[in-house]
C-alpha cells in the first residue's frame, strides 16, 4: 500500500489538484412551484427499545418517519451499541452504499452518467475500486482522529461487517459531488422574533439508497475527552457528519463547490474528510470561533462552502474552503456577490446549490427577501424551500436560539405521497429533550 499511496503523490500531483472553475451551475427552480402546506409534526418520538448504551425511538408521522438512536459510552461502545440495535439495518445500509460505490464505478469507467469526481475515476481505473478507496484512506489517516476508527471496529463487530468495507464507506463525502443548500438569519432578518434561524437542504442522489435508512444518532460520550453530546442528521450506519446541531448551540451546513471559480486555489487528498472534520466541530468546539479556528487551522482537502451557527451568540457564518484558502464570510462581505444574482442582505448569510449559481441564488434571495423581518423556521418550511426547491434528500432547519430542529427527509423506495423532501412533512424536535435523555438500565432493555 506505501507504494500505491507514492503513486496516489505522483498523480495528483503532489500534494494539490487544480479545482474546475467558471462554469455556472445547471438547472433552475421551476416558477410554478408551490408552497408546502403539510402541518408540522410535533409529537414526540416514540421509544422502541433498549439495551446495553443504546435507546432506538422513531420520530415523525407515517411514511415521513425515522429513527432517532441514542448511544452512550466510549467511542468503541457507541458503535458496539449503534451495531447491535440496529444490526439488520447497518448491515443493509453499508453493503446497498458499497453497491452503489461500485454503480458509481462502473458508470464512471463505462462513460455513463456517475457521481464520482474526476480523480476519483482516475484512481478507479488504474486501481479498481479498493484500492482507490483504501488510497484515499492512507491519504486521509494521518488527519483523524483514532474515535472515528475505534467507532467503525465497535460497529463492526457488533454487525460482522468488514472493518474495511465500512472504513471505504465512509469516504464517499471525498469522492462525490452534490449540490446543496444553506443560509443563516438573524437581527433585522428575523426581527419579530430576534432568533438565530439556519437551514440545510442537502441535495444529493435519490436514486441512492440514502433515502431508504434515514436517522439521527445522537451521542452521549462517558467522559469530556469524547467531547459533549450532539446530534448527527444522517444514516443508520453512517458515523461521519454534513448535516447536525450539538449541546451547546452549534449547528452545521455544508455545500458542495463543484461550480467554483478561481478564489477556490486548489484541492488536496491529503487532508481530514470533511465528514469528520464537520462531526469534530459538533462534538468539540464549544463557538463559533472554536469551529472557525478549527476549519482555518485543518489541513483541508475538497472544495466546499461550509455553515456554522451558534445559537448562544446569535452568530452564523459561512467559510470559502478548500486546500488553498478558509475564507470566513459575514452578511457585510459574503462572497461570491453579485449585484444581479447574489447581492449581499443584511443579517443573513445564503447560498442556493453551488458557489456559481446564479438560477438559484435568484430564487433563494427573492423568497428570504419576500419574508424579511419574519424569518421563522415555519416560513422556511412553508414558503422558501420549496419555491427554491432544494433539499431533495434531507433538510435540517435550526431554531438555534430555542434549540429546535425541524427535519425533512425524502420518501423511502416504498413510500407514498412527494418523493423530495422539500414537499414533504417535517418533525419538529426538542434537542433540549434529546440530549437530556437518560441512559437505559438494566430494567428498560425491551
């Protein structure tokens, strides 16, 4: 592997890769979209069972709904657990990730349409998928933290999965693209209630099997070298984080920069994935500024626009990230502006699907501008994604001040009614109540 990870060095380039720039993103919001008018579910989630560390519930309403797994104790033991109560759908979830890994893979080397990036295919075709996959791990190891791994054994050995097959699962947020969403609000933005809203619409491939294993997985670590409790808004046997909110008021966004332009510099596979680095921030920083120090001081890898929040200072902020730069924007100098397609609004901080994107950012500055001076959670639900339509797989948007999200998430292979998330039914959720949860005794194990 040493020297397959030399000949990694030697094709790309060293230490940097050259991102694409000036392209504009594709596609537009369709003008005859309509608001999403479905109540709000509000009802608490539901338990299902206990055991050992860990206490499995379902939230949501119907076919809009999904599981919420608390885990409890050291890193190993979180995983252990998140394994056992829910090894059948672990198990399906990495193995249907890893087909559509090698989907992704023969698509991309038949010249049909795939989701990789361009090194990624190259390193595919010199290697196959392994190898490049077990590459872009050696790249990456030296910048992660030794929880993440110790959390991939626990799960599995509880699952009896293949250590290695779940360590390749999880860097597909390396070597995929998508385009999402984003923006923070607060001051004259949100005057009526003087709140901290952010929103996360993650667009990605529903054709995937994502859709089908949708979770939260909130972590309550045994001791403060583990950091403090948080919660990740993703997959049943997915560790690494793009969409969460932790225990001290912080919250994360995250945008794929496939449409960039030169400011970007260059990209790197030599660096900590940004799933992790993104889960380090909710499970570490106590601020804003701990997470903005942290994404400034990383050795950064893939091309992003990444979002923070903090709900104790009413602050958000977006950063311009790659290998090259961490440039930190505020409503006063968000970049890139444009007059015409993405002009600057006071108090808030947006972003409609890529850094390039102009038919989106339109829409998204036209709807936050409509309701500006009244933007709540339930506007956002009601009357901006969907007129911009964008969160087609899952949505998170945080009352950071009142500690609530409202989640969304895309109808399942088996589901009925609007297959985007973005018309679909959201579940409002007390992280307050979440993160107080008890852990289970011997007594409550179901």
């Amino acid at each position: 592997m040493k020297l397959l990870l030399v000949v990694l060095v030697a094709l790309l380039g060293c230490a940097a890769i050259p991102t694409a720039f000036g392209a504009y993103c594709n596609g537009k919001p369709n003008p005859d979209a309509q608001p999403n008018t479905l109540p709000i579910t509000t009802s608490a989630p539901v338990l299902v069972r206990s055991i050992t560390n860990a206490k499995l519930f379902i939230a949501g309403q119907g076919d809009d709904q999904f599981n919420i797994l608390h885990v409890w104790g050291s890193p190993y033991e979180m995983g252990y657990a998140h394994g056992s109560i829910l090894k059948e759908e672990a198990s399906e979830f990495v193995l249907a990730v890893w087909a559509y890994l090698v989907g992704q893979a023969d698509s991309a080397i038949n010249g049909t349409a795939h989701n990789l990036r361009p090194w990624m295919v190259d390193l595919i075709a010199n290697f196959g998928l392994d190898a490049a996959l077990d590459l872009t791990f050696d790249a990456t190891n030296p910048y992660t933290g030794s929880y993440f791994l110790d959390e991939m054994h626990g799960l599995a050995d509880a699952t009896g999965l293949d250590y290695k097959m779940i360590r390749r699962v999880h860097m597909i947020g390396e070597l995929t693209k998508g385009g999402c969403s984003m923006y923070g609000a607060w001051g004259k933005a949100t005057a009526s209630t003087g709140k901290l809203f952010q929103m996360r619409a993650l667009d990605w491939d529903v054709d995937g099997p994502f859709k089908d294993y949708p979770q939260i997985t909130v972590y309550h670590p045994s001791n403060s070298d583990n950091g403090h409790a948080f919660a990740n808004i993703g997959w049943t046997g997915w560790l690494g984080s793009i969409t969460g909110f932790s225990s001290v008021q912080t919250a994360i966004s995250e945008i794929g920069a496939t449409y960039s332009d030169a400011s970007f510099g260059s990209d790197s596979r030599f660096g900590v994935p940004f799933t992790f680095l993104l889960r380090d921030i909710l499970q570490f920083d106590q601020t804003i500024d701990d997470a903005l120090n942290r994404i400034t001081n990383a050795h950064r890898t893939c091309s992003l626009i990444l979002g923070v929040g903090d709900g104790k200072l009413n602050e958000f902020r977006s950063v311009q990230y790659s290998y090259s730069v961490a440039n930190i924007f505020d409503d006063q100098n968000m970049q890139p502006y444009n007059e015409t397609w993405h002009p600057r609004i006071e108090n808030i901080v947006y972003y409609g699907m890529d850094w390039l994107c102009p038919n989106y950012d339109i829409v998204l500055a036209r709807q936050l501008t409509k309701h500006y001076g009244n933007i709540t959670a339930e506007v956002t639900i009601n009357d901006i994604l969907p007129i911009v339509q964008t969160g087609d797989l899952h949505i998170a948007v945080y009352d950071l001040t009142e500690q609530l999200v409202h989640v969304a998430v895309a109808k399942r292979s088996t589901g009925t009614g609007a297959p985007l998330a973005y018309n679909r039914a959201f579940t409002r959720l007390s992280m307050t109540a979440l993160f107080q949860e008890p852990a289970p005794t011997a007594a409550e194990h179901l």
